[in-house]
C-alpha cells in the first residue's frame, strides 16, 4: 500500500465512525424528545375528556426528514413512542445532512413553551437540546 492509499483508507473509516456517532446522537436526541412529550392524561385536565378519548396523539405526530421539516399530522395515537422513534431512525441523516424533527399539532408550542402539560412544564424539547448541548459523551 501507498501512503495516498493508507490516508484514503483512513479517511474512510473516519467518516463511517463520525457517521454512526452523529446518528447515534441524533437518533438519541429525537428519542428523548419523543418519550418526554406529554400523553394527554384526562385524570390530570380541568375539563373531561371527549368520549373515547386514548392519549398519544403529540407523540405520534413527530416527524423526523433530512432537508426541509415535514408538518404532516395524523390522526394516529403513540402512547409509548414506539411509531415516532422508529420514523426517527428510519428518516434522519447522518453527517453531511440536516435533519429535521417536527411536529405539526397546532398546540405543540403551548405544550413546549406555556406549561400546558404538568407532565413536561419546563417543556420537552429545549430541555433535552440542552442537555444534549452540555454531553461529553455520545449516548447509549
């Protein structure tokens, strides 16, 4: 091997390893998002709840695409996050990519900026970017 070869193997191993680090960190950020976004819980609200009503709807309308935000809604419930998580890792980008999480409910900024919810009244989302901004380490 030659030396321009050796650097070229090793400049490909780095963007792979970088790679699966950004994606580990991004697929980690959009999970904790998601699982710290409020379930509607009636026994908790002022008003009852509408008949039938099944908590889960914010979470199951996170989106997560590469290259423009994607405001589509669903009339899906995601109680565990389960869905949205697995959207998450199916869609996001890896280094080289913007990728975007977005959520088109219409009451999500209320939720993240007014304290709607006493399940996440700090919010949900700045709080993990955040924490994820303080990390040393990438998460497990």
């Amino acid at each position: 091997m030659t030396f321009a070869s050796d650097v070229a193997k090793w400049q490909k191993e780095t963007e792979k390893r970088i790679d699966k680090q950004v994606r580990a960190i991004t697929l980690g950020l959009f999970r904790d998002v998601i699982l710290m976004s409020p379930v509607g819980n009636p026994t908790l609200w002022k008003h009852k709840a509408p008949k039938g009503y099944v908590g889960g709807r914010f979470r199951a309308n996170w989106n997560t695409s590469v290259g423009s935000p994607v405001l589509d809604t669903t009339t899906r419930v995601d109680p565990s996050g389960a869905f949205a998580i697995g959207n998450a890792a199916s869609n996001m980008g890896g280094a080289g990519t913007v990728t975007y999480m977005s959520n088109g409910l219409p009451y999500g900024q209320r939720l993240e900026y007014q304290g709607w919810s006493k399940q996440a009244p700090a919010g949900f989302v700045r709080v993990n970017v955040a924490r994820y901004a303080e990390m040393k380490v990438i998460p497990t």
